[in-house]
C-alpha cells in the first residue's frame, strides 16, 4: 500500500528553510520538529538561499524565459496548419 504523498505551502517551507538558516538547531532536530526529512530541510534552505537576491530585485522583475512559444509563434503556425489543410482538402475533392 503506497503512502500519500504530501503537499507543503510556500508559507511552511519558508518557515522550515529559515529555522535551518539560523542555525540553532541541527537539521534532524529541525526534520523532527516539523515533521519533514532532513533531505527536504536541507533542499528548501539551499533553494531559499538560491532565490534570496530575487527578492530584493525591487522593480525590475525579469521575465524568466519560458519553454512555451510565443502567441506571435502559435499563430504563425495556426495559419500555417490552415493553409495546408485547406490546400490538401481541395487536392481530395479533385
């Protein structure tokens, strides 16, 4: 029977990730107070400390590149797809 995998808030982990930012306690003794592996206490500090200067970027929010094409693109190659539907369906009623 497989365990249920759990799901944590953004506000939990930033809790979890700071307590082991401070330092005061080990990261098992953190894992057993909140209830999470070490594992997952040593991966949200490094990815805390990793993104930490994106909080302070102010204004200049940059645009993370995504894998996803441009609307530009998708209509490009909407109307691309139509012409070539339209042309090959003409080519069958002949």
């Amino acid at each position: 029977m497989s365990k249920k995998r759990n799901h944590y808030s953004a506000s939990f982990k930033s809790k979890v990730a700071l307590a082991a930012l401070k330092g005061e306690q080990t990261t098992s003794e953190i894992a057993a107070r909140f209830q999470v592996h070490p594992t997952m206490v040593s991966t949200w500090k490094r990815e805390l400390l990793e993104n930490a200067t994106d909080l302070f970027e102010g204004g200049k929010k940059t645009k993370k590149p995504s894998n996803e094409p441009s609307s530009d693109e998708l209509y490009r190659e909407i109307g691309r797809l139509t012409v070539e539907r339209d042309f090959l369906s003409r080519k069958l009623d002949q």
